[in-house]
C-alpha cells in the first residue's frame, strides 16, 4: 500500500526501512514474503523522479558526479538511471589481500553467493547458466568467462508499482525525509524515527530500523547520529564517513583483433530466454596477487560509426552517407563511445579508411545490416570488420580512510546536515589500470589475438586515467563492515555496533568493491539480512 502525498498514516510495523530503491524495495518484498510487516519512508514523491533532490551536498575535487546524476529520489531509486548490468563478486574480494590495505570482509563469498539467484530475479534477470566461448586458452594470465549480465526492466518502480500498490503488509510513505534517528533511554537501540512528511513533523516508530538510502545518505543519518550522541563514537568507530570508494573506469586503448571474428566472443549475446549477457576479460586472481593489482576487468565497446578510428571502409561509407543526407541524427542513438570525442570529426580519414579498405564493397552489406540490427535490442554490438573496438576497463579502488565525507553547518530547520564529500583517487588505483592493460596487452599478443593502440603517448596516459577517475555512482565503503568497531560501523549481520535493532543495506557496507558493479551483490546482501532479521524476530518471540 502506497500513502501519498498528504494522506495520514499511523501504524507501525515490524520492520521500517529507509529508502525505496532497489536495495530498500528487495528488502521490503523479502520480508513481506517472510511474514513481516514492513513500512518504507521515501524522500521522493512517489514514482522516482528528477524533480526530487537529495540532501544538500558540496564536493571538493571535480572526481564526484553531481547528486542530481547518482541518485533520484522515488520509489525505485537509483534503478531509474540504472543502466541494468548485473555482475557477481569474485571469492578474491572477501580475502584479506597483502597489497591492498584494508582489505578482507567478516563474511565469505559464500555467504552472499547463495542468494544471488534469487536477486537476480528480482533484478528481472534470468538466472540460467549461459555458454561462454574460449579464449586464449593456453595461456591463464587473463580470463574470459566472466559474465555480466543485463536486467530487462531496469526501472524498478514502474515494475513493481502494481504489487506495492496491491501488498496488505508493506506501507510506503512517500515525501517522507528521516530528519533524526531517536534512540531510546538506555540508547542502545532505536526508538523512532523523526520524519518531515509535507511539511510537518511526524514520529515513525518501529521494532527494527533499516536505512536504506544509499552509501551518501546513510552514512549522512549515521553521522548526525554520532553527532548527537558523541559518547557512542566508540562503538560506531572512527571509519564511519570514511574509505569512500567506487570504480575507476574509461578508455585509453582500443583493442585491434588479428581475426576480427573474434570480437564477437566479447560482444552481446540473446540466451534462450532473450536475455542480453556478456563476456568480460580479466586479470586472473593469482596474477593480480602476484603482480600487486587491483581487480580489474575490461570489455569492448563499438567505435561509433561517426568516428574515422574504426578504421573501417564500409563504417565510414555508412556514416558519409548517413551525413551528406543529413539522416545520421535519425538514425544514431548518441550513445556509441568515441575515441577521441566528435566535436571535430575528421571527414578526411573517412576518406582514407575507404580508400585504403580494399575489403570494404565485400563488408558493406554486413555493416548496413548490422546497424539497422542494432536499432531493435537494447544491447548489440556493432561488428566491425577492422576489428578495432575502445577498450573499456572498470577498476577496483584501494579502500582509503582519506577518501571521506563529513558533515557541515550548514542544514535546513528539521533537515539533518549537508554533506561534505571528499572522494579521493590515489596513485595505486592509477598504476593498477595501467599495469593491468600493459598485462592485457602482453596477453593479446602472446596468445595471437590481438594488441592494443594507445589513445594516448605514454607521458599522458597516467593523466588520462586521471582525468577519467569519474564516480559517485556506486557510493561503496562509508559504513563498512568489521567484527572490530574499529574497522567498521556495523558487524557482519549489517547492524550498526552498539544499537540492536538498526541495519543498514547497500553498497556502503562494501569493504572493498571489486570489478562489480554494486547493484547485484548489494541486492544479494540485502535478501541475507532479511533473512537475518526474520530469524532475530522468531528468536526474540520464542525467548
């Protein structure tokens, strides 16, 4: 049941959780199928929505994308600028790693692994093995068989509107922003929650409390938390607000393959069920130990037709045509990554790829095909027949107690604070991306696949690598997980030290972050703590 704007409510539930994005809503879905009753407060006012805004924010570099961008307030959250990629963790990122300070989680792989099926349905992803091709197959360095794959409806609160809507036990209230979080006399659990729900102030009660929110928002509540109640500082620990981390990720090299055939190993696939997936390379477990990277993976990308560094004839036949007859703004999504940008598209290499391609009347009718192809799925790779792609690489972040956020003065009457964010990218998350291509490079070439072209001379590929170091999106480590309080805010249940009956969900209580994006495994969490929090209330009922 959905109140909205303006309508009252009253009751109280056994579960109220903070935040109606993907990881707020598997948790409401789940513990109503475990028998629970549950409240969800949204900020947003209702279906998510631009017109919705997070808390105040300030950013101090230029490496943090704007609120506006990572986060949209509603019910389904952030899954509606979700693209849809859902990608597992590897056992590598729970193992504590020598060169990776900070590193290592209280819990397996395991521990999450099981439950990714079940969140992979609620990503509206099939969950059926998938054939994977081979690839360099003498040599181990690198690998391919890691497999992304993509949701068929991303937008998760148009999806699972009419459910919420029909549901007796879970009541979401929207344009309701947790201003304070009210713990009880003994302050060793959760009392309320103070909420401005259109303008007023209303009081949310519950048994057990789950925020929710997102890495930035959670961590602002916890914060303000700390901040009331200083004598608890011990037992949230010093790490609260701290080893900000997300994705390093862009391009510096184009991948050329000697067969260009063999592109289409890393290219979208349809399953059975007409489910896109793909196939990634990356760096083998024990090489990224022995060589000192992080995590890192790297996937191909279609040169966009427009950009004369396909070094494809038949591309560049298309795209002159497409221009002269003023059809190609039609015709193009705009999506497709450049190397170097379009602002000044070099016609005159057009002109040299066509008459330099020999091949290209033979691979003309393909591209024509292949194109018009792509305008019907979500997700297809255009073939080129020069078997010249961008390289895309998505890398983990070094945990880093520096790369923080922190509260400011500055706040709004009833509103908690603004947020400072000081997300930081080091010298050992720059030096792993370009180890790991020169490895990747070496690999390429060594098994006869390929080679890559830098975009860049190597005096300015480190600062390329820099000037990409771009995120916000995944918001990973601000409430980490530890057994020691020290470590980490919350143990490995995701309850807070120190208060009994508060959780918190989402990539935030990510140690470390992996290649992953973070939607999947965040997901998975959350279906393990609903499970856990059942079994607090079935021990506390038979105590």
């Amino acid at each position: 049941m959905i109140f909205p704007d303006g309508q009252t409510y009253s009751a109280d539930s056994d579960v109220c959780i903070v935040g109606a994005g993907p990881v707020g809503l598997a948790l409401a879905l789940k513990l109503e199928a475990l028998g629970l009753t549950v409240t969800v407060l949204e900020r947003g006012s209702g279906e998510a929505s631009v017109a919705d805004q997070p808390g105040d924010i300030q950013f101090e570099n230029s490496h943090h994308a704007l609120s506006q961008a990572v986060s949209r307030p509603g019910i389904g959250g952030a899954s509606a600028l979700w693209g849809g990629r859902c990608v597992p963790f590897d056992d590598l990122d729970f193992e504590p790693r020598e060169h990776v300070a900070h590193s290592g989680w209280p819990i397996s792989h395991n521990e999450v692994r099981r439950y990714y099926p079940e969140a992979l349905e609620f990503l509206t992803c099939n969950t059926d093995e998938v054939p994977t091709a081979t690839i360099g197959q003498h040599d181990p360095a690198v690998v391919a068989d890691a497999v992304e794959r993509w949701s068929k409806h991303p937008a998760l609160g148009p999806y699972y509107a009419e459910r919420l809507a029909k549901s007796k036990n879970i009541r979401i209230l929207t344009s309701a922003s947790v201003a304070e979080i009210i713990l009880d006399e003994a302050r060793n659990q959760v009392k309320s929650l103070k909420v401005m729900h259109n303008g007023r102030e209303i009081e949310v009660a519950g048994k057990v409390f789950i925020l929710a929110g997102g890495g930035l928002e959670n961590a602002r509540l916890l914060l303000a938390l700390q901040q009331n109640h200083p004598d608890m500082a011990k037992s949230f620990g010093a790490s609260l607000g701290r080893f900000y981390q997300g994705h390093l990720t862009g391009y510096i090299a184009v991948l050329k393959f000697l067969d260009p055939k063999a592109a289409r190993a890393l290219s979208f696939r349809t399953d059975a069920k007409g489910y896109s997936y793909r196939q990634r390379l990356q760096i083998a477990p024990d090489v990224q130990t022995e060589r000192k990277l992080l995590n890192t993976v790297f996937w191909i990308d279609a040169l966009s037709i427009a950009d004369p560094a396909h070094g494809s004839g038949a591309l560049s036949l298309c795209y002159m045509f497409l221009a002269a007859s003023r059809l190609y703004r039609l015709v193009s999504k705009g999506l497709a990554p450049t190397a170097r940008g379009l602002g000044n598209i070099d016609k005159a290499q057009h002109w040299r790829n066509i008459r330099d391609d020999t091949g290209w009347p033979a691979d003309l009718l393909q591209a024509v095909k292949n194109l018009f192809e792509r305008r019907s799925p979500a997700h297809q790779t255009l073939f080129n027949p020069k078997g010249r792609y961008l390289l895309r690489y998505h890398a983990e972040q070094v945990p880093n107690p520096e790369s923080r956020v922190s509260l400011t003065p500055q706040t709004q009457q009833g509103h908690v604070q603004a947020l400072s964010v000081d997300y930081r990218v080091v010298d050992q998350d720059i030096e792993s991306v370009l180890n790991s291509h020169q490895l990747l490079d070496d690999w390429l070439r060594g098994n006869k696949i390929g080679y890559l072209e830098y975009l860049h001379q190597p005096v300015r590929r480190r600062q390329a690598v820099v000037d990409q170091a771009f995120d916000g999106y995944h918001q990973i480590g601000l409430s980490r997980m530890a057994d020691d309080p020290a470590e980490g805010p919350v143990d490995k249940n995701c309850r807070l030290h120190g208060l009994s009956n508060l959780y918190l969900g989402g990539s935030g209580v990510f140690p470390t972050g992996g290649h992953a994006n973070p939607t999947l495994p965040a997901v998975a969490l959350a279906l393990r703590l609903a499970e856990h929090v059942r079994d607090e209330f079935k021990a506390a009922s038979a105590a």
